[in-house]
C-alpha cells in the first residue's frame, strides 16, 4: 500500500480506542496506570506562587487596606490555594465571572492573558465562551472573543505554557531516537526503576516514523494535548486526553502530534515475549501527515 493510498484514509472519520482489540483486564490495567502515575504527578507538581503588587502600585496610599486585601488575600492566599483548585481551573471560573458581568475592560484582559499563562489552551477557551454566551449572552461572548483571539493569537502554546496546561512533566530532549523522528520529542521515564511507563511529549508537528513492535503490545495513554495515531492501511484516529489505544503485536504503525497542537502519552509494553524488539520503518510522509 503506498502513502497516497493510505492518506486516502485520513478523512474518514475518528475511532475509538477501544476498537484497537484489547480486552477488558488490559484496559482496566491502563487506566490504573493513568490513575496512579497521575495522582503521582499532581502530587509532585511545582507550584507556582503567585505575588500581586498592582493593588499597592495603584491604591497604596490611597487606600491601603483594599491593596492589602487585593495583593496579599486575593492574590497572595486565594489564588495561591492550588492545592483545593488549580492556576488553570481558576483562571477560567474568573474568566468566566468577569464574562457573566459584561466586564471586557482591562482586568478581562489581564485574566485572559492569565489563563494563557496558566495553561489554558486556544481550543479550551473557544468553547468555554461559546458554551457560556447561551448563558451570559451573545454579544458577551463576542466581546469577550474579541479579546481572547488578541491573547491567544493562532500560534501553537509555547513550552512554559504547555507545561503550565499538564500534570506530566515534559523531561528531556529524546535525543536517543531523535532519528526516528520528524521534530523534537521529549521523555520523561515516570518511576522507571520500578517498571513503570514512559511519558512521551511531542511538540507541534512532531511524530515518529512508521514502526513495528515485535512480540510485545504497546500500551498508549494520551494524557495532555492533542495527536495522531494510525495503523498501516488503516484510518487514522485523532487521540486526546484520556484515550487508551493498544497496538497489536506486529503492527505498522505512527503516532505523534497535531499540526498545531502539543501532544503527550504514557507508553508501556504488555504481553511481552521473548522475542520482542521495535523495528524502526520509514518517515510518514508529508502527504499523508499533511492530510491529518
């Protein structure tokens, strides 16, 4: 089958993980894995700290207890309470507050910009606004859109903000197999001495040759972003957070990142036999990632 025939597939439509062909104890063990690692990896986030001086710098003498309550109780305290909410969460419930008010003046702007910092991706906010204009109002929405396309612009998020936007930590350049694949990848091996998975982070357009996992079942588990996965001759099957996709013994097959999106995944093998290996294939093809 060459690549023109394979893109032909691209538009077909999506597929769910599930229909990969692994049964229930291999699916229950892949979400006890996401379950696990990923109270780990909350529990081991940095958080960062956040210092507010706008109320001092503007009202300081004028009237001080407001900056007081404004810099170091909103900000110093309640923003800083990431443990019960995170920076993420926050910025999109006060997003959305100043929304519900009509309020698109320059604390609107100083939010948005916010909530892009803290991880609050261009795809997210679309439809955060476009699911509260039916309850705020429309011309909220188109105001507030305004704004959001100013912040969000049509650049893919930077590094510091897509790590702002995971509980995973991204880890280092994967120079190793840097080969075998087209743009930069990252690996960041989650409990490694103890057999536990690898996380695999792609930056925008990246992805990994075809291969084949020989005598072993690769387990995938997108965690943050979004990507790709295809099967030789099959449809590809866009995978965002959440999604568990198995690769069968013996199968070609890619995976990697959106055009304009970070994509990140948890990796492990099951059912390995004694002959297992990855044999490294091809490129994919501009023409057929191109496509996606």
């Amino acid at each position: 089958m060459t690549d023109m025939e394979n893109n032909s597939k691209v538009n077909a439509g999506r597929r769910n993980g599930l229909r990969y062909g692994f049964g229930k104890r291999l699916f229950m063990t892949a979400v006890a894995v996401l379950s696990v690692i990923g109270l780990n990896a909350q529990n081991n986030m940095k958080q960062k700290e956040i210092k507010q001086t706008a109320g001092r710098n503007a009202l300081g003498t004028f009237a001080p207890e407001f900056a007081h309550l404004n810099d170091d109780v909103l900000f110093g305290e309640v923003w800083n309470r990431q443990k019960e909410l995170s920076l993420h969460d926050r910025s999109i419930v006060t997003v959305l507050s100043l929304m519900a008010q009509g309020l698109t003046d320059s604390s609107l702007q100083f939010h948005l910009q916010s909530a892009k910092t803290n991880g609050v991706t261009r795809q997210e906010i679309s439809e955060i606004i476009t699911h509260a204009a039916f309850y705020c109002g429309w011309p909220k929405a188109w105001a507030v859109f305004r704004m959001a396309k100013e912040v969000w612009g049509d650049a893919p998020q930077t590094r510091e903000e897509f790590e702002a936007s995971t509980d995973y930590p991204v880890g280092n350049p994967n120079d190793a197999y840097a080969k075998y694949f087209i743009g930069q990848s990252y690996t960041a091996p989650m409990d490694a001495e103890h057999g536990g998975p690898v996380n695999v982070t792609f930056e925008p357009g990246c992805r990994n040759n075809w291969h084949i996992h020989h005598d072993a079942v690769q387990v995938l588990i997108c965690v943050a972003g979004r990507g790709w996965y295809q099967e030789w001759g099959k449809e590809p099957v866009e995978m965002t957070p959440g999604m568990v996709i198995a690769v069968p013994k013996e199968t070609k097959h890619w995976h990697g990142a959106a055009k304009d999106s970070w994509f990140q995944h948890l990796t492990y093998h099951t059912q390995v036999g004694p002959n297992a290996s990855n044999e490294w294939l091809e490129a994919v093809s501009d023409e057929v990632y191109g496509g996606l």
